[in-house]
C-alpha cells in the first residue's frame, strides 16, 4: 500500500500540470453544464410532481451529485491513452501490477476534482435548498461496489481497444455515447420512456452510476441493486483480468 498512495502523491502534484486557471475553468464550464441541469429540471418538474416516484427536490440532488462525483461513478484509468502513447509499456518494467499502477494514478487524479469541484458543488447545493444527503445509508457501499466494478469496465474497454489495434478516439467516443445513455449518469433510468429504465438499471453499465445515485435519491430498492452489483463485480473482474492475459501480446503503441 505504501507504493500505491506514493504513485497517487505523484499523480496529484502532476494534475495542476496545464495551470491553475485552465483547471478552474474547466470546473467552471462543468458548473455551467450543471445549472442548465438543474433549470431543466426544475421547468419539467413542478413542485409536488414526480417522476416514477422522484420527486423535483430528488432529481436536483440525483444529478448534482452526478456531477459532483463523476471521477468515482465513471471510473477512467490512464489505460486508454497510455496503450496510444507508449506509456502502457514502461508498466510492465516496474516491480507492481499493471492493474495496482493503472489504480493509484487513476485514485491519485481524483483528489484534486473532488477538492475543488465536488465538495465547493455539494456546498452549494445545501445552501440552494437541495442538501445531498443519502436518502438510504446503503448509498456509501453502493458506491464503493461501483468503484470497483467501474475499473473492470475500464480494462475491458482497454482490451477492446488493443484488440482494434488502438484506435483510441474511436473507443473514447464509442464509450462516451455508452456511458452517457446506459451508466444513468446524465439522465436518471426513472426519466426513461417506455420502461427502458428498469431493465437497464440491473444491465452491466447500469449498476455503475445508476445504482448509487438512485439510493442517493432514495429511489432504488438497496437489496436489488447492491445484488445486481455483486453478481457484476464477481462477473467483470475475472472476464476483466483473463481478457487483460490474453489480450497483451497483441498490444501495439507508439514508443514500442
């Protein structure tokens, strides 16, 4: 554990790398993406309204957490661009596991948002009159099950994308569009037509982001959901790591 947290220091004091401003700016524009949120939400749904049983005050609370906690609820390790640039490859010169140095560099990226961007946005959100606060107190092992599961997602999309020979922007906009509809990241399964939410809250996607922020919203059944987790923690995570086996000799970057 102490190599682990000391590659996260180091991913911490190389996250400001593009300047101060750059990053206030980004978390900026977030926020602004946020507010147009929040007015949608808040036009749709009138006071006193709900949609399949979340209320306007639940919506609010679904998505600025959404937004707050993006780095945990869709979970991007380094993998992606590292098999691009070469990077990948100087990992498996060094005495850890691929997986361990890929964690704590993904972990150690997190401090930083969550500082500056989730924390002042989960203030502001209390004195707005919509307090995130866990409707159900199975919200924080959800969570941590989403973690989990998220960095399994992530290598299997690492391994596609060796298994197509890199190309990155193609998987990086392929996963964005899946994320965005199918993770329940951007709009909650209960805004849905058709029913399509309860089937994709128990999919492989669906239990990531989803499943915590429904319990955040006081909306899910934690039974169900927590068990859906479970079963695709215990699923992805050997399909991750035998994928990973046999998907490494093939894999091809610049610098290597």
């Amino acid at each position: 554990m102490k190599a682990f947290f000391a590659t996260a220091r180091l991913c911490v004091r190389n996250s400001g790398e593009f300047g101060l401003m750059n990053t206030l700016g980004e978390y900026l524009l977030k926020l602004i993406a946020l507010a147009a949120q929040w007015m949608v939400w808040r036009a749709i749904l009138p006071e006193g309204a709900t949609v399949d049983g979340m209320t306007r005050q639940g919506m609010l609370v679904y998505v600025t957490v959404s937004s707050a906690l993006a780095p945990m609820l869709d979970v991007r390790t380094p993998a992606s661009s590292w098999l691009h640039d070469g990077t990948m490859l100087g990992l498996f010169q060094r005495p850890r596991s691929v997986f361990a140095q890929l964690a704590a560099h993904t972990v150690g990226g997190w401090l930083v948002p969550l500082l500056l961007y989730g924390l002042p946005l989960l203030a502001l959100s209390s004195l707005l009159g919509f307090a995130p606060v866990p409707r159900s107190p199975w919200f924080f092992p959800s969570l941590m099950l989403c973690v989990g599961q998220g960095f399994a997602v992530d290598y299997l999309f690492a391994c596609l994308q060796i298994q197509l020979r890199n190309v990155d922007w193609a998987m990086h906009v392929l996963r964005g569009g899946l994320t965005a509809l199918l993770t329940g990241g951007l709009i909650p399964f209960a805004a849905l037509p058709w029913g399509l939410g309860r089937w994709l809250e128990f999919s492989p996607l669906g239990t990531l982001a989803g499943a915590p922020l429904a319990l955040m919203a006081g909306i899910g059944e934690p039974a169900r959901l927590i068990a859906a987790q479970l079963f695709w923690n215990l699923t992805l995570w050997p399909l991750a790591l035998w994928a990973f086996r046999a998907s490494r000799e093939r894999m091809v970057s610049y610098g290597g």
